[in-house]
C-alpha cells in the first residue's frame, strides 16, 4: 500500500488530536489561595453565605460548578462560584479556592484575622459543632457508620454523643472523639 505525504500528515495529526483530547490531570485545590493566571467570569455570586462549606452546598447545588472561592473581603463575606477548576482562578486578595470534589472543607466563619475561614490548629469540635477532619495524631475511629454521603455522616456524628469530629472519604464515613 502506498501513502502519501499528506495522507500521513493528516493521520499523524489526528493521531495528536486524539491524544491530547482527553482532560489535563491537574492537582486538586482544596483550601489554597487561588493561582492560575486568567481571569474567570463567575457563575454566580450567592449572597447569605457564612461560612466555606455552606458555599460548597451551593455549588454542589449548580450543575456547572467545579470550583468556588471563599473569604472575607473589606468586612463581607463572599462566595464565588466558577465552572472552572479551582486551578485556573486567579489570585485574589483574602479568597480561598477549593475544587468541588474536596471533601474536607471547613465550617468556620471567617473573621478579619482568619478572612479565608480556615481551620486553625486550635480548632476544636464539639458535639454540637462537630469538625470534618480527623482529629491530629491521627486516632483511631470511634465507629465507622455505613452511610452514603458527606450529610449523613454528620448526622450520624451528631447522633453519637461521643463525636466531635469526623470523615467522609473514598465512601467512608469515620466518627472520632
């Protein structure tokens, strides 16, 4: 069989498209100043929103939303919801970005000293308030609840008196005292 130049050109070619078609694995972004390098235009800008994981709630609730920014800009606070990955949003003063995937994100209220809502090392969960991390030292669990999502494991920390923290991770929720 004999090809052509252009023939082979144009195979070699598709053969690149194909090829670098798929998606660009990028690392995930959970709880970083943001660092890409082109603006993004928002999806939306929910207002009411106190604290990172309630702004999670509303871009797990938007079909388009990958990512979102949030903190405390000049005394208000913000989230920022992107349908695009937490990867490409630029930096932006007291904003802190998280993938939608991440699964550990903190219920804190930001406050001028801590205006990304950050945990903080001396944070510290209680029955009422449980935290979504494991305790440092890495302690072995109180139980392992079988439950399906993120909600039903805080609700099965809160139905255990002895939680004060817990995790949902890879499917498996984790309650820690």
């Amino acid at each position: 069989m004999h090809c052509s130049f252009s023939t082979t050109v144009i195979a070699a070619f598709s053969m690149l498209s194909v090829a670098s078609a798929g998606p660009i694995a990028a690392r995930q972004v959970c709880g970083a100043a943001p660092s890409g390098t082109v603006a993004q235009t928002p999806l939306l800008q929910p207002t009411g929103i106190t604290t990172a994981s309630d702004c999670a709630t509303k871009c797990k609730g938007n079909p388009e939303c990958l990512s979102f920014l949030f903190g405390l800009v000049d005394g208000e606070d913000k989230c920022i919801l992107y349908s695009v990955p937490a990867s490409s949003l630029p930096p932006q003063t007291n904003l802190v970005a998280y993938d939608i995937a991440c699964t550990s994100i903190p219920s804190v209220v930001p406050t001028a000293a801590n205006p990304g809502g950050l945990r903080t090392r001396q944070a510290q969960g209680t029955h009422a308030n449980p935290l979504n991390e494991a305790p440092e030292g890495s302690p072995a669990p109180i139980d392992t609840p079988k439950v399906d999502d993120l909600d039903a494991c805080l609700t099965a920390c809160k139905g255990n008196p002895s939680c004060v923290a817990y995790t949902f991770e890879s499917g498996v929720c984790k309650l820690f005292n």
